[in-house]
C-alpha cells in the first residue's frame, strides 16, 4: 500500500515507539540473489509474513485482483500477512499470483551483476505472540518502501549494507542481511504508522484529536475504574455520540479496546521483569485469576508462561552472545600473539 506522510504530534509518535517496541519477531532470509529473463519469484503460501527487497534492477509486484506495481533498486515490499503474489519483470502475466510457484533454480549469484538482470533479497516474518498479531492487524496487508520517498531517504544506508556483504551462494545468504532487512521494516512500519494509512486500532484512534486527551488518560492510568460513561464525559461527547464514533475510529468497542490495551501494557511491564501481581496492580486488577483470565483472553497465554517465554528465549540469546564474546576474545588472543615485525 503507497501513503502520503501527514503531521503527527509527538504523544502519538512516542505512541508509535511504544507499539514497535512491543513488537517481538524472527526474520530469516529465503535466498539473496539476481533473476534473468524470465522469471517470478514469491513466498506465498507458507503462512508467514515476508519481504522482497530489490537490489538492483527493475520489476513489478503482482497481488491478486489489484494492479501491478512497478518496483525500482533499493524499493522494498513487506508482505505481513500471507496473500497470494509474485514478482516479475513484466507488467502483465497471464497467470495469477495463487497459482506461482518460486523458480528457486534459476536465481544466480550477486558476484557480478548481469546484463538485463534483478537482483532480490527475499525472506520471511514469524511475529510471535498474540501482542504481536495486535499491532500488525492495525496495518495494510502489505507496505512498499520507495526509494525516492524524502522521508525513508535514510533506508538507503541500510541496502548499502546488505549489498557489501558476500552474496556467493543464493541459497546461503549472510546472516546479517536478515538483521538488516527487519530494521527496515521496523523503520517503514513507523513510517507507515505516521500515516493516514492506519484505518482502524490504537494508532487510528491516537490520530484523532478528540480522542487524544482519553488516550493519554488510558495509558498513564490503565488502572483506573475507566466506565463508557466516563470515557465518554472526558471527551465532552453524549454516551452514545461517544460509541459510535470510538467504534469507527478503533473498530470495536470501548470496554474490549480498553481490556487490549491493558493486556498490551501488562505485556510490556511483564517484558520489562516487573513480577504478575505488581503488573496486575498496575492495570486495574485486584485478583490473580481474574487477570489471569483477561490476560490469556487478549495474549494467549497465561502470565506466567509469557514470563516463562521471555526468560527462555532471552537465555538463548544470552547464550548465543557469550558464544560470541568467547569467540570474539579467543581471536583477540591470537592477533595478540602475532609478530608484525
């Protein structure tokens, strides 16, 4: 989806902040390589958000029943929910993107850039935990990074990079390409989210201005006893007036947007290392089992298996950057040692 940047005002940029920085992905790289002749190429099929990102060359996306976009180097296409498309050099196909299967075989080498070629990097997106699924369902099926978009000027220094690294075997990308392909897409989703691209949710609802001072009210007092009725005389509307314009701008209604937003802030407190009772304090819940219940409702787990999650999964990576740093100290040693006279 192409958006036109708009104003927005610093609470609902910190907003934005807070919302990506809840956001817990995997991204991997399929391959990372150039097309030549004819060719499609898609990750449809498997579930998965994914990305295209065009290295050199030109070409043009296809999603089913909407026209093709023409795609230039250096643009990117962040798919974040599995549809049917594909990319080709060509404007018009006769076949449609449900029915594409990906010629894996014929993607060459990044060594040399050939005559008449595309060069891709493809991968995908598993967005973990339901918070995740919160955030991501508030955007478009699909977002398109422009080259020549002034304000993502500065994505520019991130294709830099993934193209200096070594792109010897196609199948075998680097693995910083995929570090770097989800900067960019944590850098367009803020692009986007400052967008009026956002039609429904909590950005949508932070972008309206009569709803703005009840936001701020929510999130820096999630535990207060927050009625209709008192959401509603906060912003100066009849109880009824209220509704209906919350439902349009958040696409449910006030009491299931505020117990979201609850389990969002709990979520984050609980990523933060605050203990369950504290968190459950914070967002307005005096019993255990009931905030329990509402947590599992919105997150999809239980507290304490979320905590469980995160402890794992930050273990691993501690894990993982020891490795690195014994690795890293071992090779300090050595150059140590060596006689450069």
């Amino acid at each position: 989806m192409e958006t036109q940047t708009t104003h927005i005002d610093s609470s609902a940029d910190q907003l934005v902040h807070w919302l990506l920085g809840s956001l817990d992905l995997a991204t991997t790289v399929f391959h990372v390589g150039q097309y030549c002749g004819r060719w499609r190429a898609s990750t449809a099929g498997r579930t998965l958000g994914s990305f295209h990102l065009v290295l050199h060359g030109d070409c043009f996306l296809h999603v089913q029943d909407c026209e093709p976009i023409a795609l230039q180097p250096r643009d990117g296409v962040f798919l974040l929910r599995d549809i049917p498309h594909f990319l080709s050099p060509d404007a018009t196909t006769e076949t449609s993107p449900s029915s594409v299967s990906i010629p894996v075989s014929i993607m060459q080498s990044l060594k040399q850039v050939l005559p008449e070629s595309t060069g891709l990097a493809c991968g995908f997106f598993h967005f973990r935990g339901a918070i995740s699924d919160l955030i991501v369902d508030s955007f478009p099926d699909y977002l398109i990074l422009r080259s020549d978009d002034p304000a993502l000027r500065a994505a520019s220094v991130l294709f830099d990079l993934i193209l200096a690294e070594e792109h010897a075997d196609p199948a075998q990308p680097s693995p910083l390409v995929a570090r770097l392909a989800e900067l960019l897409f944590f850098y367009v989703m803020r692009h986007v989210a400052r967008t009026d691209a956002i039609a429904l949710g909590l950005l949508a609802v932070a972008r309206r201005t009569e709803f703005k001072p009840l936001l701020d009210s929510l999130m820096q007092a999630p535990g207060e006893n927050w009625s209709t009725d008192e959401m509603a005389r906060m912003t100066h509307m009849s109880r009824a007036s209220f509704y209906k314009h919350f439902v349009e701008a958040s696409g449910q209604p006030p009491a299931q947007f505020l117990l979201s937003l609850r389990m969002k802030i709990a979520a984050q407190r609980l990523h933060a290392g605050e203990s369950i009772e504290r968190t459950a304090e914070h967002v307005g819940y005096r019993s255990h089992a009931a905030f329990s219940r509402a947590f599992k409702k919105v997150i999809g787990e239980q507290p304490g298996a979320y905590r469980r999650g995160i402890q794992q999964r930050a273990s691993v990576r501690n894990f993982k950057l020891g490795q690195f740093q014994t690795f890293e100290h071992k090779t300090a040693t050595s150059m140590g040692s060596i006689n450069f006279s």
